[in-house]
C-alpha cells in the first residue's frame, strides 16, 4: 500500500504518514516525549522562577 493510499483510507496528514513510515522501530516514534526530547522553555529559567515564588509549585488558574 503507497503513502497516498495510506493517507486517503485513514484520513491523516502526509507528513504524519510519512514519519511513522520511515520509523525503523518503535522507540523512534514514541521518543522522548511530545517535545521530541527537546529541554522544555521554562527548564532554563527554573532558578529564577523558584527565586521568585518560592519552592511550591505554582497553582494553576
């Protein structure tokens, strides 16, 4: 089956297709989360947030 047939019977974007088609195993898709790994925006800042606020977490509105 091609990748457009693929992408016509499920209804899914190309490039959705195209990722997990050329996914040698399952580890790579699944990754390190849905940052690809990536550091997330506040890591870099932590310190200075806890500064800020204190050692509690924040509540959420």
């Amino acid at each position: 089956m091609g990748h457009s047939q693929i992408v016509t019977e499920l209804g899914l974007d190309p490039k959705t297709v195209r990722k997990f088609m050329r996914a040698d195993t399952a580890e790579e898709l699944i990754g390190a989360g849905p940052t690809g790994g990536r550091q997330p925006s506040l890591d870099g800042h932590a310190a200075y947030l806890i500064a800020r606020t204190g050692p509690k977490p924040l509540k959420s509105c």
